[in-house]
C-alpha cells in the first residue's frame, strides 16, 4: 500500500501565525482546497501527520517508523502545493529516491522502512531534480499572494473529465468555459466573468439574485453569497462560509461570515470567524508605501496591499475599521474605536490591550456560533485552545 505521511520539519509553522496555532499547515486552504485535499486528490492516496511533538492532531500524528509498516510513504512538506509537474515526477519515485529542486535538496522522499536511519535521517539512493518553481506557503501573506495560482490548479484537479450543471438562465456569464457549476448549486439573476480566471462554485451553494462575481473565484459547498455581493478574484469562499458587501482577493477558510456590506481585500480569514456589519479593512497605506506586518519574530515587509490577517473563532463588532496589515490571534473579539492596532493577540477582549477574553466564556461563546451552523466544539478543540490561552 502506498500512502501520504505530511511533515512539518522544514515549514516553520510558526511563521505561519496565527493559523497553525489550530492547524497543521497541509490543512490551510488556498485556493479550492487544503493543500492536504490537493495532495490526497492528485496522487490518490490518503494522507497522515508526521509526529511533531506537539499538540495538534493528537488523533490523527505517529511516529514515522509506526506509520510505515510494510507500506511505501510519500513523505512531502505541508507547505508545498502540487503542481502537475511535481505530482507527475513524485509519482516517479521509487523508495530511497527523493526530488530537488531551486537548491531544495528534500521537495519530497519516497520511502519504505528500510530507508530509515534513525528518528532524523533517511537514506537517499538517487535525487531527481524539478525543472520548475516551487510553490510554498511560507507566511499568511502567501496565501492571498497565490490564491489566483491556486485556484487555476485546483479548478483543473476538479473539474477534468467532467461536466458542469447548467447555469440557470436568469444569469449572464462570459468566458463560459471557465465556469463550473457543481450538481445542487443554485445561481439565479447573477453576473459571472470568467475571462480572467475560473469561478468554481461548490455542491449546495447559493449564490442570490444581483451578485457580481468575477474570477479567479472559488465559492465552497454550502457557501452563502448574498444579495447584491461584488466579489473580484482572487478569492475563495470557503464551505459553509457566508459572503456580502465587496471582496477582493482574498480567503475564508470554512464557517466563516462576512454576511454584510463593507470592504475585504486582500485579506485571510480563519475558521469560525465573524466579520461585524460594516466591518472594513485597508489593504493599502495611504502614502502608498509597502506594508509592514507583524510576526513572531519581528515585522516582515509585505508588499503594496496586505489587508488582515485573522485567526480562526475571532469576530469584530459592528463598524469596525481594520488597519492596513493587521493581524489577529485566534479567539479574540475585536471592537474599540478609530482603527485597530496592528497587532491583536489571541483571546483579547477589545482593541485597548486591558482585559483579556476569559476562558470560559470564549469556549461558550465558540460553542454558540459552531451551533447556529449544526456544529459543536470538540474536546480536542478545547485542548488547544486552552494551550492557546496559556502560552500566546
């Protein structure tokens, strides 16, 4: 049996702050799927976590010699996205053989376990090297920065060989080829342009009369846009998320809302998020200049735009302006007045920094909103979490 086994060792995940504070990096979605579903999707196998030595994925992370057995192991960096050339030359490797590529001596390994040294070192017979550019993602930044890549692969992983439901005839679209439409959708008096990328809209999604969706553009299962909503690519909606106002390039994860008016650019959105009505953000300084973004190792330079950065359960109130790059932590609930700090950690209670969310009443709160999508909080999320709340 062959199987896909996912390591974090060369993706400094915490550079990836604050979404793999409640995730490994394979599960962050960028473009139509996680780079997990990609990878799973594209070689056809399932996939597993390597142990860490940490907390996350308790369930689901082995040590690698255990998860080998009698089988043959893809192991592959979380951070890195399949491409048709990549997944064509992993699907080449033998065990002992391994990909380089861009000076990157270890893209992807195929082992058994007799190519198992030690816990830290597997033995290589013969390296293969990728005549391409890598794509990884390496900082949240990147995840809107390749979402538009991300998406045209995605959309040809998902829709080869087959054919889309029918568009209602109440909607215009131009560049029809690029559109797919999966089976229970439902778009009635929508205008789609397809001409500058692919609009893929999901099983059971509803898209409501007046939207103006343009491409690159993902719209998840079960997705909600609603009424009059202006969505530029590159953007993914992603399932059971709820859309409206103006969105441009930009990601929501799953079960997140931003269900009214006001602006989101360039931006990432967790899981289990809220963006209040008339939430704004600025993904562009007013003198023009590049964006500098906090990190847990000092402020990076961005580029022109960067809007916000939120990590998952966190919501903001009614109005709310969010400052150009600003990033926020897992579980915090953003409201003051003026524009927000750069930088809001996780579990906060207000913008002014003074009180901070108390633990059970953030589970309780979490635990209401998963309700009113069916959901409910796992005990596995109340272990990290309170991880989260003790050491960031």
């Amino acid at each position: 049996m062959k199987k896909i086994v996912f390591t974090e060792e060369f993706c400094q995940p915490e550079n990836l702050f604050p979404f793999t504070l409640t995730r490994q990096v394979q599960d962050i979605r960028v473009g139509i799927l996680t780079i997990r579903e990609k990878w799973e999707l594209a070689l056809g196998l399932p996939s597993f976590d390597k142990f860490e030595e940490d907390y996350k994925d308790l369930d689901r992370s082995m040590v690698l010699d255990q998860q080998i057995g009698k089988d043959i192991v893809y192991l592959l960096h979380g951070n890195i996205l399949p491409t048709p050339g990549l997944v064509k030359l992993v699907k080449k490797l033998k065990p002992g053989e391994c990909i380089s590529a861009g000076g990157k001596e270890s893209v992807a390994y195929c082992i058994s376990r007799s190519e198992i040294v030690d816990a830290n070192k597997i033995k290589v017979s013969k390296v293969l090297e990728l005549d391409e550019e890598v794509r990884e993602i390496c900082y949240p930044w990147d995840i809107f920065q390749l979402n538009a890549f991300a998406i045209g692969l995605d959309y040809r992983l998902l829709t080869k060989n087959r054919q889309s439901a029918s568009l209602d005839k109440t909607s215009t679209v131009s560049g029809a080829a690029g559109l797919f439409i999966e089976k229970g959708a439902l778009v009635k008096h929508a205008i789609i342009n397809c001409e500058d990328g692919p609009v893929y809209i999901g099983k059971n999604a509803l898209v409501m009369e007046g939207c103006l969706l343009r491409g690159p553009l993902s719209i998840g299962e079960n997705a909600v846009v609603k009424m009059g909503t202006k969505i530029y690519g590159a953007t993914t909606i992603g399932p059971s998320c709820t859309a409206g106002g103006e969105i441009k390039n930009s990601i929501l994860f799953a079960n997140s809302n931003k269900a009214h008016d006001g602006y989101l650019g360039d931006s990432v959105i967790g899981a289990w998020c809220n963006l209040g009505a008339g939430t704004t953000n600025s993904n562009l300084k007013n003198n023009a200049s590049c964006v500098q973004v906090w990190t847990p190792k000092g402020e990076q330079t961005v580029g022109l735009k960067c809007g916000v950065i939120m990590g998952d359960y966190s919501r903001t109130a009614i109005n709310t302006a969010i400052n150009t790059g600003t990033v926020i932590g897992v579980s915090a609930n953003v409201f003051g007045q003026g524009l927000t700090p750069k930088f809001i950690p996780s579990f906060s209670w207000g913008t002014d920094g003074i009180e901070r969310y108390r633990y059970d009443k953030a589970l309780e709160d979490i635990a209401n909103w998963k309700a009113l999508k069916g959901g409910a909080i796992a005990e596995n999320e109340k272990i990290i979490l309170k991880h989260i709340f003790d050491h960031y």
